[in-house]
C-alpha cells in the first residue's frame, strides 16, 4: 500500500503534457511581449523643436516721424497643416507629408502672425501694432491667407513661404493694400535644422518686405 501510495502521489503532483506546454507557451507569450515592450522604449527618439528668431525690421530714423496709424494683426487663415506644430515637406507635386519627431514651437500660422507683431511694433514706424482681438482705436487691420510655410525638395531643399496679405481700413470698411510674398529660400543642407534655418530668413525677409509696402500704401492713402 504504501508503494501504490507513493506511485498515486507522483502522478497527481507531476503536470500532464498539455499541461506543462500550456504553461511553457505562457512564460514564452510574456517574455515576447516583455521584449517587444523594452524594444519600443528604446527606439523611441526626442522630439526636437524649432523657433524663429525675431531680429527688428528697418528701425525709425531720428529724422521720421511714426505714421499715425494703429495696427491690429488677425490670425491668417490656413490649411489645418499649418495649424499643428509639425514640419511639413513634400515635392513639387500633390504630397505632403508631415515629420513625427521635428515640430515648430508654434503652428507656422501663428509664428507667421507673431513675427509681424513683433517687427512691426519694434520697427517704431506706427502708432501701435498689437494682436488682440478687440477692434476699438484701431486704424487698419492686417489679415490674409498662408499657403505654404514648408520644405520642398525638388532638385535641391528649400524652405517654400507663401501667403497674401491685404490692409483694411476698418472704418470705412474697405480694403486699401494687398501684396503676394511667395519666395523660396535656399537651405544650406539637406537636415530638418537647415531648412528651419532656412525658413527663419525666409520669414525675416517677407517682414521686411511687408513693412516696407505698408509703409508705401500708407505715405499715398488718404481718406478724403
């Protein structure tokens, strides 16, 4: 009895085959899932980000005097591209694309729009430029529309900025100046970091060029 006892115990206590792989498969199931989750971690890269440098526009001579005129800069309208942070790329063609791990530090819309503020206010060339919405003891709102603030390869990168923008006088409702920057500014090389570069001078360019027609719009509008 005691043999036969021993012999029952042992077969009770040792696993059945399909047991003992059910088990195995498990331990392995883990382990890959372990693995896969370890190999995730680690491939995952930083998010860089870029930012446009503000350097002022054609400063106020001694001898000028500011145009009497106040500034209100409304948000562009866009393609929903250009409101998210990411940098967007493509061809001459139809395709864009959109990189996971190099953003702006603002959607372009919004770096475009403060970089006006900011070189037109700095400029000292109008009685005041400002971005808040409300349109009380405003003289002229600037607006338009951005089309492109992306990096284009096509025989060489570039940094492609495009957009319209037009000068209304809010008081009689009408709108008194309207000019078209489309440029593409070579990049140095062919990195992410160049082309931002590359779009940092391209947007210091277009401040310019919009500062100086505004001026020029301004110098021969009357509203008599």
């Amino acid at each position: 009895m005691r043999h036969s006892d021993r012999i029952i115990h042992r077969e009770l206590s040792t696993p059945a085959p399909d047991e003992r792989i059910g088990k195995v498969c498990s331990v392995l199931a883990a382990a890959a899932l372990l693995a896969v989750g370890l190999s995730g971690c680690g491939s995952m890269k930083p998010v860089q980000y870029y930012q446009l440098t503000h350097p002022p526009t054609t400063a106020l001579a001694a001898s000028q005097s500011p145009v009497d005129a106040s500034l209100l800069i409304r948000p562009f309208q866009t393609s929903h591209l250009y409101r998210e942070d990411r940098i967007v790329y493509g061809g001459e063609g139809e395709q864009l694309g959109l990189y996971d791990y190099q953003r702006w530090t603002e959607p372009p819309v919004e770096l475009l729009q403060d970089a006006l503020a900011r070189a037109l206010r700095t400029s000292g060339h109008f009685k005041a430029v400002t971005k808040l919405r409300s349109d009380a003891s405003v003289d002229f709102v600037l607006t338009g529309h951005l089309y492109a603030f992306r990096e284009v390869s096509a025989g060489g990168v570039v940094a492609r900025l495009n957009f319209d923008v037009e000068l209304i006088d809010l008081k009689l409702g009408k709108t008194i100046w309207h000019h078209t920057y489309n440029h593409d500014e070579p990049a140095t090389g062919k990195t992410v970091a160049d082309v931002a570069a590359a779009m940092n001078k391209n947007v210091q360019l277009s401040v310019q060029e919009i500062q100086d027609s505004i001026l020029q719009a301004l110098s021969t509008y009357s509203r008599n």
